[in-house]
C-alpha cells in the first residue's frame, strides 16, 4: 500500500510573495536599525514597515490567489504523477480545503484570545476607578502635562497593587493607571516624567497602532519576521513616548531616574498593569535617556526617512518579480512540490521480493495480471521444413497469399490484463520534474521536491 503527501506551494501565489517580502523588509529594517536611525518617530515607521509591506503586497497579490494545496496519494485516476523509485504515485488534491480551514481555526483562535485579554484589560481598568483614588498632586501634574502636550485630560487613578507600575488603556476615553508604592517612591520630577510618559502614548494613538498590529500579526502567524516586527515596534513605541516626555517635561534624567526605581521594584507579574514592567528594554531606554546627544538635523531625519521608504518599496517590487522570474517564461516551474511517500505492506511474502532483481520489482508493482504460469518447454523448430523455406516465405509475402500458421504462439505464455484506469484530462494537467531526491534513488520512501509546470 502506498502512502504519501504533496504539498504543493504555487511559486506566483500570494501567500509565497507576503512571506519573501515580509522576510526580506525584516533584514533590511533590521540592518537599517543597527546602523543608527536616531530620529524616533522613523525607527517606529522602519518597525512598522514590515507589516505595511505584507499589507501592501497581499492587496497586489490579490488576484492570483493560488493558496497552497495538500495532495493524497489515489489509485486508478491519476491526477499528478510523481515518479517514486521504479514507479509512479498519483496524487490528487483534497476536496476539503484543509490548509485554510487549519489557518482560519489557528487565526480566530488568536483573535478571540487578544479580543478577550483587551476586554480583561479595560474591565481592571474600570475596577481601578472604583477602588482607586486621585490624589491631588497626581491630578495636578496630570492636567498641566496634558496641557503641555495638547491631548485631553485623560482619567487617572492610583490602586493599591500594580506590579509594573503604570499603563494606559483604552483609545477613545484613556485611563492612566499608577501603583500607590510606585507613586510614594518617586520625587515629584520623576512622577511628572512617568505621567507625561502615558500621556505620549495617548498622543501617539499607540494603543490603536499595537491592535492593528496585532490582528495582522494574528492573520500572517506563518510568515517569518513577524514577531519580531511587532516586538520591536513595542520597543520603538517606548522609545519614542520616552523623547516624547523628555520634550514636554525638559529632564530627562527625571525619567530614567523613575525607570531605575521600576527596575527596583522587581520582575512584573502577570497583571494586565504590566505594560511598564521592568524589562530588558528599560536598560537600553536609560542609556538613551542619558546620554548626551543632540537631537538629529533635519538632514539626517530626511535621510532616515528616506531609507525607510526605500526597503519598504524595494521590499514590494522584489516580492513582485523574483516569483515571476522564478516561474520562468514558460511557466516551468509554476509551483513548488514537497512529497513525502513510501510504500508499506501487511503481506509477509514480500519480504522476499527485497533480494531480487529490479526488473522483476518493476513488474510485480505493476498492475498487471500474469496467467498460464506453467510455460510448456518450446520445442525447436525444424528448419528444412516446408513452411520456413525461402520460396514459402517469399511467396508468403506477396499480396494475396496466404502464409503457413504455426501450431502454437510462441512466448512466455503471459496475457497483459491492465487494470489501471487513467483520465487523461486531468493527467495531462501537470508536469513534474525533481529538483532534490531525499530517499535516494533507489528508494521508494523519503522526502522529495519537485517542480511543477501546469499545462494549458
């Protein structure tokens, strides 16, 4: 019995163009990060750059579909032929769309967990208001920071307990969160660059930016690079709500003084209150805050925005044209086939059938029955009978004779019985050719990749 798989994976359909574009502006937005864009509002566009790539090229990708498919092995109408070893396998695609329904599950599972963890969110922050307070310095601080940076005054209530010390929640009506023991630890300067902290991420619209984020990052949970974009955006968020604050508040050394007595606090648990939660990332915004570097010239920010738009596009064109390029003029190699098959049987006696030669395994995997397997001994012939002189023959050939039947049929006494039912229609769809033979040629089992031509 011949089992196997076929993934088949078209070389021009979407899905291939999203994960080669998304992969490559992740190198590139990486590269371009290490070698020092200064500016923070461009390393959250070069973090968001990513994912605008996947958006952008999913909508122009968006009339040739051509979603993966999984093939199963079938007999009697061959589908695809993929030669295995000495014979061939045909497959034939599922009727049950089984890779979109396993990424649709997948997708609206990880939907319905954030929808659930934003819900769970706001209602903390609703349970803050009732058993939280205001003091009147918080309140204070709040409204001029605010004013400073022109957003409306938002909420703010300090609770008993809230590992992390501070966050914000919400887009529309913003509820500011602090820690009681945070607040008592800090001086008023400190306190005004954590709350001026919050209040840029208001002005930002950060909350809104990191749920779009993550629903497409939900959507494309296959496609590498990712994660890492969404990661790096938080940390880009940080960062800039951090130059943000410096620039109403003017001290710098106020905030970084306040994230070192978020890091004494200790780890963060698992409140939703975490979002200011000592991470690794707040050693690396107090060095930033530190140090001593004049802000970019508008030379140098044109230029960082520059570079952010060039791999963003150059990303979209190379997804665009490496597939179409790849495929060939022809169409030679229209997709990519990965097949796993090997071959397993029940029946003891074809243990036997290891040691002997490969003609006679070619023919037992044929389906072809052999009949009459006692082959009577053929006798020789007589050649000075009548029937095999010359004269005979010749006459034999001229038109109208009649030639001398023999008394038997010679051969090996084997009648051809084919059983294999093929629909050329569909057969004649495809054109396989190996490109890596995993199993070896010898073998019947293994891995396997092929490419495939479609033929019109």
């Amino acid at each position: 019995m011949d089992l196997g798989v076929l993934l088949s994976l078209p070389v021009e359909s979407i899905a291939i163009r999203v994960i080669f574009a998304t992969a490559l502006c992740v190198c590139l937005a990486r590269l371009v990060l290490r070698l020092g864009i200064r500016s923070p509002t461009v390393r959250v566009v070069v973090a968001i750059a990513p994912a605008a790539v996947l958006l952008v090229v999913a909508v122009a990708a968006s009339t040739q579909l051509r979603l993966p498919q999984l093939f199963v092995p079938v007999d009697g109408a061959g589908v695809l032929p993929i030669r295995v070893a000495d014979g061939y396998q045909n497959f034939s695609p599922m009727e049950v769309p089984l890779l979109i329904g396993a990424w649709a599950s997948f997708v609206l599972f990880r939907l319905t967990r954030r929808g659930m963890a934003l819900r769970s969110s706001r209602r903390s922050a609703q349970r803050a208001i009732v058993v939280g307070e205001m003091p009147g310095n918080v309140r204070d601080l709040a409204l001029r920071v605010a004013a400073d940076l022109q957003v409306p005054p938002p909420t703010v209530t300090v609770v008993p307990a809230c590992p992390g010390g501070a966050y914000v929640v919400g887009s529309r009506r913003p509820v500011i969160v602090l820690d009681r023991d945070l607040v008592a630890r800090l001086d008023h300067h400190e306190l005004e660059g954590v709350i001026a902290h919050e209040l840029a991420h208001i002005r930002r619209r950060d909350n809104s930016v990191a749920a779009l984020v993550g629903i497409v990052r939900d959507l494309a949970f296959f496609v590498p690079g990712v994660g890492w974009a969404a990661r790096q955006l938080h940390r880009e968020r940080e960062l800039a709500a951090d130059q943000v604050a410096v620039g109403a508040t003017g001290r710098p050394g106020a905030l970084a003084g306040g994230l070192l007595k978020v890091l004494e606090v200790g780890p963060a648990s698992r409140s939703p209150c975490a979002a200011f939660a000592p991470q690794g990332s707040l050693v690396d915004r107090v060095t930033i805050l530190v140090e001593d570097r004049p802000p970019p010239s508008d030379t140098r920010r044109r230029c960082e925005v520059s570079a952010a738009v060039v791999i963003s596009c150059f990303s979209v064109v190379i997804a665009m044209i490496v597939p179409a390029v790849l495929a060939g003029p022809d169409r030679e190699r229209d997709a990519v086939a990965l097949v796993w098959s090997t071959t397993t049987s029940g029946q003891t006696d074809q243990v036997e059938f290891a040691s002997d030669a490969r003609a006679f395994d070619v023919y037992r995997r044929s389906n072809i029955d052999a009949v009459e397997r006692d082959i009577p001994v053929a006798v020789a012939h007589d050649e000075h009978a009548t029937s095999y002189r010359r004269s005979t023959l010749h006459a034999c050939g001229t038109e109208g004779a009649s030639c001398p039947a023999p008394d038997r049929t010679p051969g090996l006494g084997m009648r051809p019985q084919p059983v294999i039912t093929v629909d050329d229609a569909l057969t004649g769809q495809w054109r396989s050719r190996p490109v890596v033979n995993g199993g070896g040629e010898a073998r019947s089992d293994g891995f396997r990749l092929y490419w495939l031509a479609v033929r019109d």
